[in-house]
C-alpha cells in the first residue's frame, strides 16, 4: 500500500521534470509527470493527485487554460511554476485559483517549502489554535498576539490582516484577496490602505520593518507570512 | 575607435547645449519684446537637453546589450566545460575533483542568473511608463532585495536602517530592486571583506536617498571615472573593472530613467553608493 502524497507536475522541459521529480522523491513525495496539457489534464482526472506543479508554458495549450479546466471540477491545490517573473502574471494566476506562485530559477527548499504550505492548507489541518514562529505568537481563540512573551496590541483591522496571513502562513495571498477577506466585496481596488496597514503592523512586530522576520512582501503581488511551527 | 566617436558625439551635444544658452541669453537681454520668443526658446532648449538624456539612455542601452550578451559566453563556456569534464571522466575523478566541477557548475550558473536578470531588468527600462511606476512603499522594495539577496548568499550580512515614517515613492520596483541587488552584489564580490554592509534610507524634501556602503577595498579609479560619465560604455572597460563595471552601469540606467541621481565614491573605510529618488508624480523618459 502506497501512502506517499502523490504530486503530478505538468512541465514540459524533460531537464527541469528529471529534477524536481529527484527533488520530491527524495523529499518523500511520489511524482508523475505530464510533458503536455492535455496528458495532465487526463493524469489529473484518473490519478487524483495531492496537489499539481503547473508550469504555464506548455507547447499544446496555455497554462491559464489548464488551470482554468482544472479549476472547473477539482480544488486540488495547484502550484505554479513558471519562468516568468511579470507581476501581473503571478496575480493573473492566483486570481485565477492557483494556490502559489513559484519563479524559475528556485531553490530546492523554496519549491518543498511551498509544497508543504499548500498541503497543509488543503488539509485543513491550517487552522491549528495557535500560531508560532520564531518569537511570535498568535492565539486565533483569545484574538491575543505576544511576541518574545510580551504582549502587542494592533487595532482590529490590523488583527483580522495579521491573522488572515498566519492563518495562510507560508503562502502568498495577493492584494486582491486579502481586501475582499477583510474589507468585503465592494473593497476598493486600490491597495494603499492595505499597504499602510501592514507597515503598521511591520512597526510592532518586527525588529526591523525592512528586514522583517514575519511578513515578507512580494512587491506588485501581495504577502506571504512565516511558516507556521506548530503546523 | 568606438570611444572616440562616443566623445566626439559628447562634443557636438555640449557645443551645440553652448549655443543654444547663448541665443537665449542674447534673447533675453533683447527685452519684453522678444519674451514670446524667450519661452519659445526654453522650450527648445527643454526639449534639447531630453533628447540629449535620451540619446545617453540610448547609448548605455547598446553597449550594455552588446557587453551582457558577450558576458553571457564566459558563464556559459564554464557550465559547458566542467560539465562535458565531469561526463567524459566521472569514473577517474576522485570525489574532491567532482565536487569541485560540480560546485563550478553552480557558481557559473549563479552569475548566468545574474545576467540575465540585469538583461530583463534593461528591456524594462525601455518599456518603462506610468503603468509600471506606482507609489511604493520604500521598505517593501528593500526588504524584498534583501530577502533575495539572503536566499542567494545566506552568509551575507547587511545591516539596514530606515526612517521611521513610512515612505512612498513613485517607480518601477522590480528595477529598483535591481539597483539594490546589484550594489550589495557588487559589495559582496569586489570589496574583499566580510563586514556586514551598509543600506541607508534617508528622507528629503524632494527626494529619498539611499545608500549603500561597504568596508572593503574601495573602487577603483577606472570604474569611478566610467560612471561619471554621461554614457558610460561598458565594453570599452578592461576584465574585471568591466565584470564589476555592468551591473553598475545598469543601475546608473536604472535611476536615470528613475529622474535619479547615481554617483559612488569611495570613503576612509570602503566604498559608497549614494542614489536618489525623486518624490511627487512619475513622468517617463
């Protein structure tokens, strides 16, 4: 009986497939390979997979297609990996639902630290009581943060902010998302406000707010919050 | 050859700059009646200096695309060497000799990387408008450069400090963090030294200043005298000044087209880059 989390990775580079297929193995995982659109679309159907590594440049059919037909029967979380580092492709992608965004070229433990977050999202199993990361602490129940053992106050925006992050840690969430979560559906476009907020935020929790240790930023695209240790 | 002509090009633009402050000053002693004309002419001359900062725009572009594309063959020759050596002989190679090829291999593929990234970030320059220049908050920029920097070189230490207001500043940020990445790259391959590095954020009036210092052996006067200039040409530059020299020249790129200012010298302790953005509305070049 085989129990490994199985990943398929539709990519068509047989290099880069050779690769990542080495990397996860040896992380644990069981990969299948799709070098094509449509050979994924069907692995995806008959093999259930975990989660997918969709790289968006494939000769058959654009990738957004894939992660459109995809998206159109399975909430299997779906990882992208591309060599485009634009933006507005990276935002048009996880608005689009893909889970996370990965830049080629990636480092090895980039790419397995993005798998586990996805994962852990996807089983649930994200919404733990507590979060912790090196000196912070979040209690989700008692809405109560410390950080080095001393307690930080943030305004109720910035507590719902802080704690939609931790609740995703280790994942991006764009703009766009994380405005509908807090401010609602009718949220302005513009992301000033938001930006703001989290530079208050970087104030009382990080040492220092342009080498933060807790809240990274992906200019143009969002923020993606430490992994979570006690996931 | 090339040099010459770049100067001579430079003359033309400075005596034809001469000339034209020369009409107008003339205009201007004519008086009120010839006013109409004064503004006509400040125009003119408005217009002259663009296309000059243009044409210098213009310039560093080419001999940038000419001296990345050539180093692009040194990196490449390196993987390819040292890979095709690992293949042919992997059975007579003791283990030190492969990890070396292998740990080549890695090191040629990290400056590729660097390239490349210096190649994409120019044909940014050039698309460069009000729809990739938004308001940005500074420390996001920077900490972002920084956390690239930490994943590529974990060992590498910089220290930053920023004001404590929250700054927004009109630009292109995946450019600026080019600059940065390029000046703490430059830092940690050509000072010589493990102090950790300096980054400086500095509030103005009218614009933001940023520094970025090291406590090594300082630049030398070669690549100094190249930036100054209003079109440094990067291949005219000699082995390790010109490696050195690129992505340098790109960050001077970089922040002209910015409206910035971009100079480096070199303090009792090392060497400093001193950059600056202007505030208020972006227009491009």
């Amino acid at each position: 009986m085989n129990a490994r989390i199985r990943i398929l990775l539709i990519e068509d580079n047989k290099n880069t497939c050779s690769y990542i297929s080495a990397l996860l193995d040896k992380n644990g995982y069981a990969v299948t390979t799709a070098l094509t659109g449509r050979e994924g679309l069907s692995l995806a159907a008959s093999l259930c997979p975990n989660l997918i590594l969709l790289d968006l440049g494939l000769p058959d059919m654009d990738g957004f297609q894939v992660l459109e037909q995809l998206r159109g029967w399975s909430h299997v979380p779906i990882l992208i990996v591309s060599a485009c580092n634009e933006e507005q492709e990276k935002v048009a992608a996880l608005d689009s639902g893909a889970d996370d965004y990965i830049t080629k070229p990636f480092y090895p433990n980039e790419l397995t630290a993005r798998i586990r977050a996805a994962l852990r999202h996807s089983r649930g199993s994200a919404h733990s009581q507590v979060y912790k990361a090196l000196d912070l602490e979040i209690d989700f129940d008692k809405r109560i943060i410390h950080l080095a053992g001393r307690r930080v106050h943030l305004t109720q925006i910035e507590y719902q902010l802080l704690s939609l992050l931790a609740e995703n840690a280790g994942r991006v969430l764009t703009y766009n998302t994380i405005l509908r979560r807090i401010w609602g559906p009718y949220a302005e476009e513009n992301n000033q406000i938001l930006r703001v907020n989290m530079a208050n935020i970087r104030r009382k929790i990080e040492q220092n707010p342009a080498q933060p240790q807790y809240v990274f930023t992906e200019v143009g695209v969002g923020y993606r919050m430490r992994e979570n240790e006690n996931g | 050859m090339r040099k010459k002509q770049l100067d001579s090009l430079h003359h033309m633009e400075h005596s034809a700059r001469r000339g034209l402050c020369t009409a107008l000053c003339a205009a201007a002693a004519a008086g009120g009646i010839l006013a109409s004309r004064y503004v006509s002419r400040r125009a003119e001359r408005a217009r002259a200096e663009r296309m000059s900062q243009e044409t210098a725009l213009e310039k560093i572009h080419e001999s940038l695309m000419r001296a990345v594309s050539h180093d692009l063959r040194t990196p490449l020759s390196g993987i390819m060497g040292n890979s095709l050596l690992y293949l042919e002989n992997h059975e007579t190679l003791n283990q030190e000799e492969r990890l070396q090829l292998v740990s080549h291999i890695h090191e040629d593929s990290g400056w590729l990387i660097n390239i490349v990234e210096n190649l994409l970030a120019m044909t940014r320059i050039r698309d460069m408008d009000s729809t990739r220049t938004r308001e940005e908050i500074v420390e996001e920029v920077l900490g972002e450069a920084l956390q690239k920097m930490k994943m590529r070189h974990p060992g590498f230490e910089v220290h930053a400090a920023i004001p404590d207001q929250i700054i927004m500043l009109p630009m292109d940020a995946l450019l600026i963090e080019q600059v940065l990445i390029n000046l703490l790259e430059n830092a940690l391959r050509h000072s010589g030294s493990k102090e950790p590095v300096d980054v400086i954020v500095e509030d103005g009036e009218s614009h933001v200043t940023f520094t970025v210092r090291d406590y090594g052996c300082g630049i030398s006067e070669e690549t100094l005298s190249h930036l100054s200039r209003n079109a440094p040409d990067a291949c005219t530059l000699s082995g390790v000044h010109r490696k050195n020299c690129i992505g340098l020249v790109i960050c001077k790129a970089i922040i002209s087209a910015h409206h910035g200012s971009f100079t480096g010298r070199n303090h009792s302790h090392g060497a400093e880059f001193i950059f600056t953005l202007p505030k208020g509305a972006f227009e491009p070049k």
